[in-house]
C-alpha cells in the first residue's frame, strides 16, 4: 500500500510540474541546468553573468584569435557570419538572452497565448524577449531565417530594445523600420536582411533556451562579440580565459607586425618564436602603458606557457639548465 500511495504521489508530482516545464520562458532551475559549469555571478533568472570588464575588452581583439582558442578547447561550432549591420563598421558585445520563433501553427499559438495571458502579458509575443532585457545583454534571436514577413522589429520594438539595453541584438531574420532604427542612439545590431513587411506565420516558443543561429550553438548568458565580419557567441565558462588568449594572441602579431616592417624578421614572416623572441615581445609590451589590457599575473602566465610550446629544443624550453 505505501508503495502504492508512493507511486501515486511521484505521478503527481510529475503532472504538476510538466506545465512549468513546457512554458515559453525557461525557469531558473533550467537555465541552471544548462550552464551548470558556471561558478560565478548569476542574474536573478538564473543566466551567467560575466564579468562587465569583459564586454569591452572583447571588442578590442580579432574574431579569429577567440574562435582558434575556442576551437583549441573544442568549441566548433561558435560563429555564424553573413550578416547585414544596422551600423556598420560599430563593434558590439554583451551577455545573451535568447530568443526562439518558429513557423506558427493555431494549437501551438493559442497555448502561447493562454500562457502570456495568465503571466498578465499585454503585447504581441514578439515583444515578451524585450520585456526581459537588462542592461548589457545582446538580444540573440533564432528567426529561423525568416526575412519576408519576418521582421522581428521595426522602429518601435528596436527603440525599446535601445532602452532596456545599449548592447543591440542579433537576428537570424529580417527587420523593418530601417532608416528609423539606424537613427536610434545605442542600438548596434546584425541581421539576414530589411524587408517592409510585418512579421506574419511566426510566433515566440522560448525565451532563455538553447538556440541555434545559423551553424552556431547559443547558450543564455554566453559573451558574444559582435562585428562587421561576423559573431562568436562565447561560453561563459571561457569567457575570460577567451579574452585573455585573443589579448596575447593579438600583442604577438602587433609585434610581429612591427618587426616585418622594420625587416627584423628576415624572411620568416609569422614565426620564429624562440623565448628569446618572447622576452623581447614582453618587454615591447610592458614598456607602454595600456598595451596589456589583461593582469599582470594573466601576461605572464601566458608569455610562460607560449615560451614553452614554442621552444625548438629542449635547450631552448624555460627553466632548462644550461
């Protein structure tokens, strides 16, 4: 009989907790659950929240010093490019908040809609993500490359997303009310394409799930850089590790740059990285103030570990005896 009354009660449960899992906006415990390797700060929805130094030095580096170090770690499938730019030329990064529109059938809208209804939300579903935004998030939307009666905004949800966040949005689909929106301050954004139309056939199905944007994977509260070549969506697990690799990875070109100039390298171009090469960069580097954005403790942790992969002999490797 306990076994009985036990079961019964485990059916309960599983019932009444099957109507919060199907909702359109993932609960904190579900967003926890996908970023679980997270240790840091958190919003109170339960996404990642990177550190805020992060969105700035992140749009200082090239997208491929982020994607090789991502692809080291065996992160393959982080960057979608093809994109048009609202302003062009404007780099842009922030925490995501996803979004997912699919192809809109009438039972799946009217469970949508009794939901909203019953959350008290007054607004077509294509503006429930904005709702959600806070400052420093990008606004990631999988419109299922949707462009011709696919526009997710026009002028007037493009101007609440500028004021809920300065830190724009990416959209596999189309967007309307362009020349409107690319006067609104604080409002950078990639897109498929403009089309005049209204969204029609489409409805929201998630908020803060995983999604994909064209061959990427995005996870809510990942770090995406934004720029006029493409995106890469950085998990927040590597967000700051990313950024301080791409940093390295960009002060050994710069002086490699340099030194081509001048001739110094001869006629090989992009290597020749012995150690001695390396404390000659590190000194160039330390030698001018803000040229090392990262720690001092970071630099020289990675200037210890490039010294070692790159030596040509184990003469040559640091702390070798001589």
């Amino acid at each position: 009989m306990k076994l009985l009354k036990a079961a019964l009660l485990g059916c309960a449960i599983a019932l009444a907790a099957s109507p919060a899992m199907a909702q359109v906006k993932q609960t904190r415990a579900q967003m926890m659950n996908y970023t679980s390797e997270w240790k840091g700060e958190r919003f109170p929805d339960g996404r990642p929240k990177v550190p805020d130094s992060l969105l700035d030095r992140v749009t200082k580096v090239p997208l491929e010093n982020i994607w090789g170090f991502l692809r080291s770690k065996g992160y393959n499938a982080q960057f979608e490019g093809g994109w048009q730019s609202l302003q062009p030329g404007k780099a842009f990064a922030g925490r995501a908040l996803t979004a997912q529109y699919m192809p809109s059938r009438p039972d799946m809208v009217n469970v949508i809609n009794a939901e909203g209804k019953r959350d008290g939300r007054v607004t077509g579903n294509n503006q429930w993500p904005i709702n959600e935004l806070v400052m420093g998030d990008v606004y990631v939307a999988d419109g299922f490359g949707k462009v011709v009666e696919g526009t997710l905004i026009g002028s007037n949800l493009a101007s609440g997303i500028a004021a809920h966040t300065h830190s724009g949005f990416i959209f596999d689909a189309g967007i309307r009310d362009a020349e409107e929106a690319r006067e609104i301050p604080n409002l950078p954004g990639l897109y498929r394409a403009y089309d005049p139309s209204y969204w029609v056939d489409m409805t929201l199905t998630s908020i803060n799930a995983p999604i994909r944007i064209g061959r990427a994977s995005v996870l809510p509260g990942d770090l995406v850089v934004a720029k006029t070549d493409g995106v890469i969506f950085i998990p927040a697990i590597l967000a700051e590790e990313a950024v301080a690799s791409a940093e390295f990875t960009q002060l050994e070109d710069t002086y490699n740059f340099e030194l081509n100039r001048t001739g110094a390298n001869g006629g090989e171009f992009e290597g020749g990285w012995t150690p001695k090469k390396y404390d000659a960069m590190a000194a160039w580097a330390l030698g001018t103030p803000g040229r090392v954005r990262m720690s001092r403790a970071e630099f020289d942790r990675y200037l210890a570990a490039r010294k070692a992969a790159n030596a040509k002999t184990i003469s040559e490797a640091p702390g070798t005896r001589r």
